[in-house]
C-alpha cells in the first residue's frame, strides 16, 4: 500500500449530491488518480456512508486506494484502504491498534516536522504537510514553507504529501521540493473539465520522472 502514495491525491468537496460527487470522482480516476480521500465536513453519518460505499466502489473498478478522511470507524465499517487523521482525530497510535498493519493511515503535520517523525514513529503510512499556498477551504490554515518538504525528504522514511491551495503551476514547486504526492480539493473538483485537470496534474509527476 505505501508504494502507491504517489501522484495526485483527489480530495473529494463538500458535495451533497452523492450521484453527482460519484461521476466527478470517476472523472478524476479516468484522468489518473491514484489516490482518493473522501472528505465532507458537512454530512450526516447516514450520508457519509452511502457516498463512501459508492465512491469506494468506484475506487475499487480502477484499482485505487480510497480513504476515509477523519471517521476511523467508517473506514472499518466499509473496510476502506486506510483513513486521515487531523491532530484533533484521535492518536494515531491507538488508530494503528484497530486497523491492523496493513491499512494506510495518513496523518496532517500542518507546518512541523517533528509531528511527521512523531507520526511516522506512532505508525503513520503516510505524512501531509500544509497548508503551502492559501486555500479557499481551510483559509484559516497555517502556511508551511516549501523548505519543510526538502527537509522531511531527508529525515522521513515514509511518502510525503503536500496540501493547501494547491494548482497545476504550484504543483511544479511541490513536486520539485521532494513531494511524493498533492492532494487536490477545488483546482481539480471545480475544473469544467476533471478528467483534463486530473490529467494534467498527473503530466506533472510524469515530467519529474
């Protein structure tokens, strides 16, 4: 599993039309996506599991890891590939407890390193640093400077993720600085086209190799 944190991360909006968040999903993973986290700070627990269901399915037909963002325990009722944790969902030593060794478990570090090696040192398969640019979800959240990636390169064992605001041209300055994966809200889910925009994110990691 840890070898496919690679690529673009789609982050799934704050959509409630499931059949319409399903088809943008789709679109992302027809475009490449190698990762998708279902995120939606807005739904109720009974709509959190139809979406996930139908979005996991869709996951599942192109091969891709799917993971649940912030519900530990709606990523072990659905059996999901792994969950994301903020630093107020709990402890990701007691979330490695109960999905076992092989799940991914993702963790936010914000803007410290030392909440990656904490991270990693608990159990994390994955760490996201951000956010790096301003970013129209979270506006309120803490910048992360590019030099933080270069450093976790060096002194993380596990993939590295950026977040935060991120678009095709920043994208460049992410991968360039060592990120393994972007994780992508509105510059892929808001594009007119989301297979094209998937795509295009995707070029850029081809570019780099």
């Amino acid at each position: 599993m840890r070898s496919k944190i690679s690529g673009l991360y789609a982050v799934t909006p704050d959509e409630p039309d499931t059949e319409l968040l399903t088809a943008k999903v789709r679109d992302a993973l027809a475009g490449g996506a190698t990762l998708v986290q279902y995120r939606n700070k807005t739904a109720d627990a009974a709509l959190r599991l139809v979406q996930a269901k139908a979005l996991f399915k869709a996951c599942r037909k192109h091969d891709v890891v799917f993971i649940i963002n912030d519900h530990l325990e709606l990523a072990l009722e659905i059996d999901a590939d792994g969950v994301h944790l903020g630093d107020e969902d709990g402890s990701i030593a007691a979330a490695r407890r109960k999905l076992g060794p092989d799940k991914i478990l993702g963790a936010s570090c914000h803007n410290l390193l030392q909440n990656a090696l904490d991270a990693q040192r608990a159990g994390a398969t994955y760490v996201a640093f951000g956010s790096f640019f301003a970013s129209t979800v979270k506006p309120g959240a803490v910048h992360a400077p590019l030099e933080l990636l270069r450093e976790a390169k060096r002194k993380v064992s596990v993939p590295v993720v950026a977040i935060g605001g991120i678009t095709q041209a920043r994208a460049l300055q992410l991968i360039a600085a060592g990120a393994d994966s972007v994780a992508v809200i509105s510059a892929l889910f808001d594009a007119p086209d989301v297979k094209l925009a998937a795509q295009q994110f995707c070029d850029l990691f081809r570019q780099r190799s």
